[in-house]
C-alpha cells in the first residue's frame, strides 16, 4: 500500500535545464586572444524539487519516498532557465 506521503507527490519529479559555466582549458592566455564572447553551454538535470527560492532551487536525485532524500544539487535560480515537470 502507498503511503499518504508519496502518492501526494510534495516533492514533484522534474527536469531542470540551467547554464552551466563553461572553460576555455588552454590554461593562460594573452587578454588580445580571449574571444569576445564566450559561450555558456545548458545542463539537465532530474530529480525531486525540493526548494525553489529567488536564490537557489534544490534537487534530490534520489528520494525514499517518506522523507529522506540524498545526493542533493543547488543551482543558483539566475541560471535556471526551464523546470518541466515529468
């Protein structure tokens, strides 16, 4: 039988996509060869939404369905630019 927790669903399943940051990983360069503009590339991540606040959103990537949850991510909220619920 489920537990009342879990087929609440107070921790909605999601996917998150957000700019991640990005390194050119030529070690040093002279400030004339640095391009103009330099790309961020976009991530996606899975889990539980835990929190969403103006500064941060909170992901658990596994959860035991009552209420522990482990393997936590923070994202800053100015990189997320999605959350699709799945």
């Amino acid at each position: 039988m489920a537990s009342k927790f879990h087929t609440k669903l107070i921790y909605p399943r999601v996917e998150v996509t957000w700019a991640d940051a990005n390194s050119t990983e030529t070690g040093w360069m002279q400030a004339t060869a640095i391009p103009e503009k330099l790309l961020t590339d976009d991530s996606y991540s899975i889990g539980y939404l835990i929190r969403k606040t103006k500064v941060e959103l909170v992901l658990a990537m596994n959860w035991n369905g009552k209420e522990s949850f482990a393997d936590l991510m923070v994202i800053p909220s100015v990189l997320v630019t999605r959350i699709r619920k799945l």
